[in-house]
C-alpha cells in the first residue's frame, strides 16, 4: 500500500512513472488497479508506430495512461510512435500522465530509440515491492490470515513473488504438488522469472526458486540446457560472455541487465550438474568459459 501511494503522489503532480519487475511480480495487475486507462501493447496486432497510435487515440482520455509493456517496443522503428506519445504529453501537460511498466530499467541506450519520450520515462524508477503477508488474501484464500501457518509456509516458498503466491496458494486450496517436473505452471513460471530477470534478489527468498535451480544432476534448467549445449557445441573454444547470454536469455532486450554474478553462478550451477559426466568447464578471466 506505500508503494502505491507513493506511485500515485507522484501522478497526482503529473509526473511519469516507470515502474519495473520481471515476470511474475505482478506489475500488470499492480498498473491495472492504479486508475486510469490501462493499454496493453501486447493487444495490438501487426504492431506498427501507427497502428499504436491508433490504439492510444481510441482509449485516450486525459489522466493517468498505463503502458505495458513499453521494453516489448524498444526498437527504433518505433521512435514515431514515441515522438507521438511525447507530443499528447505535451499537449496535455499536468493534466495527462505516463505509467510505464517494464521488466527491466530503461537505459541511457535507449535514448535514440525513445527520443524525446525517454526525459519522461526515466522521470521517476520505482522497483514493483513483492508481496508482504497481509497483502496475499487478495487472491482469495478461503480462511487466510496473515499470520497463519498457511501464510508462514507460502511466504517461504513465493519470497512474496506474486505469482508464486498464487501458484502456491492454488496448490494448498487443491492439493496439487508443487513439484516443478508435476506442476508444470510453476515450471513455466519460474523459467520465465529467470530468463527475463536472472538474478533477481527476490529469488533468494523463496525456496520454490532456490530448489528449482539447484535440482539434482543431470536435471537442467532451459537456461542450464542452453549453456550446456553452446559449450558442447564449441568443445575446447573459449565462449564469450557476450554469446553465452544471447544463447541462454534469446528474449532479452538489453543484454547490460544480464550480470556478471547472474553468468558465474549459472556456471558455477552447471559445473556442479555435469562433474560426473567428465567433462570441465574452464574460467578465462575477461575472455569467456572453455568446456574440457
């Protein structure tokens, strides 16, 4: 509830705000409930600077405007579209404010992209909180206090991340497992967390996650998966860290938000899950990683 209504002091001066999670944290259903016009890119079909202008034409209606998802249109083919939305700004200034909901920070990178646009979506960054105790009954469990045991256990399996939360709760409700190679929602879930923000400090909080990337050797991840057959694929060539995160995060827009820390321990992950078939993986410092 205080991050919301810092959110919406913020609006209520006409400001613009960015609000960042990856996926799963819940920051669409967070923008929908902030009042407003609430427009989903991800609606419109044939996307096309026009085609988005039309959208927001349509919807328009002075206030608070929400985008999501605006890094699903970071590409210089759509700087008409961000001139336009800067100019309806302009046009209605105080009166008209932006919310724009990412998976990761916009960068000074996008600059050429954004135009203009950029000064408003960099305005304000706020990073979308997890999910306390209290705030879990909003989905619905039947007898849920947050102080429960129910309440306890989930909030150590989610680390508060809001869907997660659901997943948990849905499997208590209906006694389902919570099993990733059974549940295979959370399976999807936890890989879609982990390939567009692979280092989140949420995920060290919630053991679903935790359990899920140290599973039993031989049992990979998407992400393991890919790493692993790169370096096989180029046996005893060192491998730039540059491709290795191409290859293991393919829907990433901004390869700068994949750490360093998120690589070594991916690494340090597979390492652990193919000792016993013999093979090495070799660190270059500054160059890359060789599989022996």
């Amino acid at each position: 509830m205080e991050f919301r209504d810092r959110i919406l002091g913020f609006l209520a001066h006409g400001d613009c705000v960015q609000i960042v999670a990856p996926a799963g944290f819940g920051k669409s259903r967070f923008g929908r409930n902030l009042g407003g016009v609430y427009l989903d890119f991800n609606l419109v079909l044939n996307k096309t600077p026009e085609t988005l202008a039309d959208f927001v034409k349509e919807n328009f209606v002075e206030g608070i405007i929400v985008l999501d998802s605006l890094d699903s249109i970071l590409d210089i083919k759509y700087l008409p579209f961000f001139n336009y939305l800067k100019a309806l700004r302009d046009q209605h200034k105080y009166r008209l404010a932006y919310v724009f909901l990412t998976s990761k920070a916009v960068t000074h990178e996008a600059l050429p992209i954004m135009g203009d646009l950029y000064e408003l979506a960099t305005e304000h960054v706020e990073y979308l909180p997890t999910l306390t105790r209290a705030e879990y009954d909003t989905f619905g469990l039947t007898g849920f206090t947050a102080n429960s045991k129910q309440a306890l256990e989930i909030e150590k399996l989610s680390g508060g991340i809001s869907s997660l939360v659901k997943i948990c709760m849905l499997a208590m409700r209906d006694g389902t497992s919570l099993d990733p190679n059974v549940n295979l929602k959370l399976k999807g879930q936890i890989e879609e967390m982990l390939a567009t923000n692979p280092s989140h400090p949420a995920y060290a909080k919630a053991s679903l996650v935790q359990d899920y990337l140290n599973s039993k050797p031989g049992e990979f991840t998407a992400a393991e998966s890919r790493l692993y057959e790169l370096l096989k694929s180029k046996s005893g060539q060192i491998v730039s860290k540059d491709e290795i995160a191409r290859t293991v995060y393919p829907d990433v827009k901004n390869y700068n938000g994949v750490s360093d820390h998120a690589l070594d321990q991916l690494i340090h992950r597979l390492r652990s899950k193919i000792s016993h078939l013999g093979s090495r993986i070799s660190t270059h410092r500054g160059l890359g990683y060789e599989l022996t």
